[in-house]
C-alpha cells in the first residue's frame, strides 16, 4: 500500500512541476494545508479520493494521470 501512495505523489509532483505550480500555490488552490501537500508527494500519507480530485482539478489533468 506505501508504494502506491508513494507513485501517487510522485505524480502528482511530476504534474505539479510540469504546471510549474508551487506547492504553496497548489496547497492554497486545493484547500490542502502545504505540509500535507508535502507529505502526499513524499507518499507519507493516503488521501482521500475528494482530496485527490480537488488536485487533479487544480492541475487541470484527467485523476488517472495522477493514480498509479
């Protein structure tokens, strides 16, 4: 299950910077606290799947990009 959620930040940091968003950026557009948005993409913790929309929302791409 870790490595899952480590893929899934992975993407989403791969996303993030092909946007070039900030984690700040992404963490205020989402309503995610920064260090959360840090600890997804270090694939510390499992988000839930309205959390992981609300990024694939703010980074304008389709949720199976993000998902591993």
């Amino acid at each position: 299950m870790k490595d899952l959620a480590k893929k899934f930040g992975q993407n989403v940091r791969l996303e993030r910077k092909k946007k070039n968003i900030s984690q700040d950026k992404l963490a205020l557009a989402a309503d995610i606290d920064r260090s959360y948005v840090g600890r997804i993409e270090r694939g510390e913790v499992n988000i839930t799947l309205e959390k992981a929309y609300q990024l694939s929302d703010v980074l304008e791409c389709d949720i199976r990009e993000l998902l591993p």
